[in-house]
C-alpha cells in the first residue's frame, strides 16, 4: 500500500518523494522497490512530528521551502489531488495548505468521522481561507458544506513552529489536530477538488483498494 502511495506522489511530479519512517520493515520495503526512506524516531506523537524530523535529516540547509504531507493509507488517490495542494501557497500570507470536496450526501453531511471544513466559498471560487474544522455539520443554514481531506502543504517554517507548539484546547476536544495551528493565529487556505480518496482503515476498505488498483 505504501508502495502504491509512494508512486502517486512520484507521478505528481511536484518534488522528490520521500517515505517518512518510525519502522525499519516499511523502510526496508521502499528501498526494495525503488523509493527514499528515512527513519526517523518511532517514538514521535504524530505525521506532521514525522514529517518535520524527516525534512530536517533529508535537507538540512533548507533548501526547500514547503513539504507536502501524504498518509500512507491513499493508495487510489489522484496525482493531480497531490499536485493541487500546493495552489494555495501561491499566497505569501499562507501558513499551511489543504484540500476540501463538496459534500452531496447527506449521511455525509451528518457522520462525525467526515471532519468538515468552515470555508465561504463564492461560487466559482476553488481556494478560500479555512475558519475553522469540525466533526459536527457547520456552518449552520441553507449552503455547502465541505469535507476535509487531510492532506497538507507546510511552508518549512510553518511546519516547524505548529511541531513546536503545545497541543490545544480545541484540538483536544474535537480530536483534530490542525485546529492547533488555527488557535496559534495560523493561516490555513483550502483548495476545492472533486472527490476524497478513498482511505484503508479496515480489512474491507483494503480488499475495495485492491480490487480497484487490480492487485
């Protein structure tokens, strides 16, 4: 799975690709096939605490400037859904970037496990300013409402300061952990995309991948 998420992100062509580590098994299986591994801690509490470990051994003179945070668990998911989350970096007042999809169903709408995002986007719009997440179906009233992808696009100092800071009131709460950045004054822009990539949480969802991959 890992394998086929690590080609995705190949085919996005949007910098070099490398596998973030806490186990030496996953490490030894990306190296089999081709790819970059890095080990890092097994220890750290989170991707994005991952992440930033790994860009600090890969690059440490900094020389890129923004890093894109892919879970391992997408293998169908789009190379152009990789590539559109870094759109709103474009904006120099950005801190972190993320992507959303309109929701049509209404189970949906209603499911506490589909994170939604409070974003007023007019129509035609397909980047907007994040104000807030939440498991509960928010905004209030007649309009869209948006499903949250977790994929994120960190500027390196960004990513650097949100691992620095204390979890927080809200993140504890709803359980969701880029509400820390925007309690710190961070600035977080979504980019509207079609679909959600299908996730593999379970037995069934990864039986459902492979008969869509054919494997």
């Amino acid at each position: 799975m890992i394998v086929h998420v690590l080609r995705c992100a190949e085919t996005a062509k949007v910098g070099p690709v490398l596998v973030a580590c806490g186990d030496q098994a996953i490490a030894d299986a990306v190296i089999a096939e081709g790819g970059q591994a890095v080990m890092t801690n097994p220890d750290l509490p989170s991707g994005s605490d991952r992440v930033f470990a790994a860009l600090d051994l890969y690059d440490p003179t900094g020389e890129y400037d923004a890093v894109v945070n892919l879970q391992g668990d997408l293998p169908t998911i789009d190379p152009e859904v990789i590539g559109a989350v870094l759109t709103p970096l474009g904006d120099a007042a950005v801190d972190i970037a993320t992507l959303v999809t309109r929701i049509s169903d209404e189970t949906e709408r209603q499911d506490p496990n589909a994170v939604k995002a409070v974003v007023g986007l007019a129509e035609g719009e397909a980047i907007g300013r994040a104000l807030y997440f939440s498991r509960a179906t928010v905004p209030f009233g007649e309009g869209a409402h948006y499903h949250h992808i977790g994929i994120y696009a960190y500027r390196r100092e960004a990513l650097r300061r949100f691992v620095e800071l204390p979890e927080s009131v809200l993140e504890k709460r709803e359980k969701l952990e880029q509400l820390r950045a925007l309690e710190a004054g961070m600035r977080i822009d979504v980019a509207l995309v079609d679909t959600v990539p299908d996730g593999v949480d379970t037995p069934a969802d990864l039986e459902r991948a492979r008969a869509i991959l054919g494997t």
